[in-house]
C-alpha cells in the first residue's frame, strides 16, 4: 500500500480510512469512480479557486458528478468574484500535480477548505491521497474535522455526458 503524508495524517489522528491505489496517470472522476466500483457522486474532487483580491487560494471539494459553481463560492466567502486557474497554475499553487490534489495534503498550509454539502449526505466519501493514483475513502466527519471545511452548496450538476474536470481531483 502507498504511504504518504495523508495516509500519516489519518493514521496518526486515528481516523479509520480505505486506500485505493490507481494508475499513476491523471483521472478524471469518473474513470476514478469505474475503477474503485463506487458511484460518481461519492468520489469528491478538489478544485482549486483564486480570490479576485490578493489572498490564500480555495479548495473546493465537489462530487465528481458535478461542476464548481463560482458564484455560489463567492456568495459563501461573501467575496466578489472568484475564479478558476490554469491547471498549470493550480499546481504551482498547491505544489501538487493536478489529479493528486488533495485537501488532506494541504492541511496547516492555509488553504480555506469548501466542501460541497451534497457530501453530508454520505457517511464516507473518496478524496484524493495527496498524488496521482492514490484515493482515499473517509468518513465525512472527520474531513470536515481534519481540514476545518465549511460546508454549502457550492456545486452544479454537470450537463449530461461530461466528466467535468475542471481541475481534476
């Protein structure tokens, strides 16, 4: 099994969590979701979000099922306007490589985590291990807990047929 600093993470905090090792390439989150055998809406992505004004990016957690709705993110942060990077740029950002990107692996690093509420609606959800072929599944509870996330409505269903990345995972 991979270990990293998020498997650490959730070993030293005691939080009970299944990994699930992928191709090492970039997936988006529906070929994730085929290869775990779990449903689309249960695999969360994180997509990183810039402030119009100077500030630490976001990281928006979404159901892979559905897209960043950037008013909505802005309404929550009660900002004006808030936007999307290149894939390029959300890697500088973060210093992970697109497909790995993870809220788990950017704790302490201050990053305002928003996690869509749709995932309230489950006990466990996957997120990103911190690297390209690495998915963990985790309670939601202690998500929210690890990376102090907000939680709305900050997500769209996707138009029918698209996988939506954005950003992927």
């Amino acid at each position: 099994m991979i270990t990293n600093n998020v498997t650490r993470l959730l070993n030293a905090h005691k939080v009970t969590f299944t990994a699930f090792e992928l191709p090492a390439e970039k997936l988006g989150a529906q070929e994730a979701a085929q290869r775990m055998g779990v449903p689309l809406h249960q695999v969360f992505k994180t997509i990183v979000v810039v402030r119009e004004k100077p500030g630490k990016p976001l990281l928006a957690v979404v159901p892979g099922d559905h897209e960043v709705d950037l008013k909505a993110v802005a309404a929550l942060l009660k900002e004006k306007k808030v936007q999307l990077p290149t894939q390029r740029e959300a890697e500088q950002l973060t210093g992970l490589q697109a497909g790995g990107i993870s809220p788990l692996a950017l704790i302490n690093r201050g990053f305002k985590v928003l996690l869509d509420s749709a995932a309230l609606e489950f006990e466990q959800i996957h997120v990103s291990g911190g690297q390209r072929g690495l998915n963990v599944r985790l309670p939601v509870k202690d998500l929210v807990q690890l990376t102090q996330a907000v939680t709305g409505v900050i997500s769209r269903p996707l138009p029918d047929g698209q996988d939506g990345d954005q950003n992927p995972l």
